[in-house]
C-alpha cells in the first residue's frame, strides 16, 4: 500500500519464487517553483596594522570600500520534482531466508538480561540521563482505515517488534492506541500534557501510519494531524517531563520529494528532545507487505544492539545498513539532547 490513494498493484507470479510487495507509507503533494535572485558583489581593500607590546599584541583592520556593484538577475523558474518515481515495487526473495536482516529475534536475545539481575540502582555518569525510574511508552499505531485502500500491511509486525523490544527494559505498562481518529489522538495527546511523570526518567514515543509534507499524520479517518503541533507540544508543555529525555521514533513517509517550506509558533521550551524518522524531509518510505517497515525494524534491532552507547550513534549505523541493502530511503535524526541518552540504564 503505498501513498493515501494509490492503486494497488498486485505482485507478479513466478515460478518456484515467492514475491513479497514493498510499497511506501505517502501521501501526493503538488511541486512549487522557486524563483532566484541572486546580487554580487562588494570588493573593497583591507588594511592590517599590528602593533606589539610587552603583553601582547593587537591587530587592527582596516577596510577601505573600493567601489560596489550590485546585480539583480531573475533566472528561469525551476520545477522541483521528486527525486525518484514511486511505483507500486515488487521484491523476489529466497523463501527459506526472507529479508534475513530485518529478523531482530536472535539479536534480542543476545544482550537480554533477565528480569531478576536487572540492576536499577547502577551508578549514573554526570554526563547521562538518569534513567533509574521506569520508561513511559506511548505508542500510536495506525494500519487499518476507514478507506480499505489505505490501510497498510505488514505494520501488525511492526507492532509486535515493538512489544518484545520494549518486554527488555524497565516500561510501564505499554500505553499502545491503535487506529484512532484525529480527534481521539487530540484527545490522547491532552491526556499526556496533563499527565504526572514525577515517576518516569523518560518518555518514548512510537508512530506508525502514513505521512505527508510537513509531518503531517494521517489517522483512521483520513484526517491528518501535525507530529510537531498535536505531539511533541503536548508533550514539552508537560512540566513533569522536563530536563527528562523524550525519545520519538516515526515510520511515515514525510512526502514525495517535493520541495516545501513551512514555519509554525513554537510555545513551550524544546530541549532534551530526540527524533528518528524513517526518510528524510519530502521523501518516501518503504513498508514490506509481510514483514514490515525497513526502518522500523531495523531501528529497534540496533537499538537494542547497542544499547550500552549513546543513542545518537544509531543513526549512521541505520543509514549504513539502508545503503548496504541499497534501500533509496535516508533515515534521519533530530536532537536537542543535552547529555547521553543510554538505553542499558533502563535495564
């Protein structure tokens, strides 16, 4: 399933091989121009003194304006249009290994630590978040749709994932939302802006479903809603989430590749933020009709991977793995962190 409104295309059949349908989470945006002025340019000539003393010695400079021109020119209007097509994509795959590097279970496994040696009181770095409390998940988790077309297959794997990756870290009972309307996720996020988090070190947050330019949502009734306005306000404004780390991981697609410029008022204060989503700006993303998103599964196996260093270093490890596997989709990364964000601390 790909952009709000695409046809589905269905995959081809081929002999002794099994196709798997990867589509992209998006929604149609028209193309804008851009007009360019361009003025140059001022030449002068500069003059240095310098003068010593005993303690030190001082420069002064001089600049004499020579003479200035300046040139307005209008070129020809631009047509941005999206990097690459989006068609409907069909992947043959070794049935007996499919997508062998998006099955985190084994790596899960491999840094568990059971719930009877969990050590909650390890000593802190200054340089670190304390995260000696529980975390608070959120999760809204959107695949199935008023409109069938757009409902999105294979996310249910995305959803389990999160489950067991979450069952390795001290959380409070996972607070998951599935298909809500607009309304219902306002009346959510209200919730969360009210809510006591004196006894939480910090908040994660997990969206699923498809997205459009501005990082706009869409909900189960088609209707779309702002990650910035309708998620990360509500949770900033929260007094009883501040100097604590609220970590936000989003699977949608963040347009077509078009170009797009937009500013909204921010009120309440924006520090110790971090963000992962899935493409970057006015991009795409790639779902895998049965095992799920590319980078959602691939974000929460590194996590857990390399949960003992600091979490911004995910990142690189995800755009290399997206290259390596010659995914056209670019992970990308926000943060306002103001120290280490380690995840094996929630251990």
């Amino acid at each position: 399933m790909g952009c709000a409104g695409s046809k589905h295309q269905e995959p081809k059949k081929e002999k002794k091989k099994s196709t798997t349908e990867i589509v992209t989470d998006a929604r149609v945006t028209s193309t804008s121009a851009l007009l360019v002025t361009k003025e140059t340019k001022v030449t002068h000539e500069v003059y240095r003194t310098t003068t010593s003393s005993s303690n030190n010695a001082r420069t002064s400079q001089t600049i004499t304006t020579a003479g200035n021109t300046t040139t307005t020119t209008n070129l020809p209007t631009r047509t941005y249009t999206q990097v690459y097509e989006r068609p409907t994509l069909t992947r043959s795959v070794d049935a007996s290994r499919p997508f062998s590097y998006l099955q985190p279970a084994a790596n899960f496994q491999a840094n568990a630590i059971s719930p009877a040696s969990r050590n909650t009181t390890q000593p802190v770095k200054s340089g670190t978040y304390d995260l000696s409390k529980n975390a608070y998940v959120l999760v809204f988790h959107h695949d199935q749709f008023k409109n069938p077309k757009n409902n999105r297959e294979g996310s249910a794997n995305d959803m389990k994932q999160i489950k067991e990756f979450c069952q390795h870290y001290r959380c409070d009972r996972l607070d998951i939302n599935e298909n809500k309307t607009k309304a219902e996720v306002t009346r959510k996020m209200g919730e969360i802006s009210r809510k006591d988090f004196t006894k939480n070190s910090c908040l994660i947050v997990f969206i699923m479903s498809h997205g459009s330019a501005n990082d706009t949502i869409m909900a189960k009734d088609g209707q779309f809603y702002s990650f910035q306005d309708d998620v990360v306000e509500y949770c900033t404004s929260n007094r009883t989430l501040n100097d604590k780390p609220k970590l936000f991981v989003l699977q949608a697609c963040r347009g077509d590749a078009t170009m797009v410029a937009d500013a909204t008022p921010s009120m309440s204060y924006k520090g110790d933020i971090i963000i992962f989503q899935s493409s970057y700006q006015g991009a795409v993303s790639f779902r895998d009709t049965e095992s799920g998103s590319f980078f959602m599964q691939a974000f929460l196996r590194l996590a857990h991977e390399h949960n003992s260093e600091s979490i911004v270093k995910i990142n690189p490890l995800l755009n290399q793995e997206f290259t390596n596997k010659k995914i056209r989709q670019t992970p990308t990364l926000m943060t306002t962190l103001r120290k280490d964000l380690i995840l094996r601390h929630l251990l």
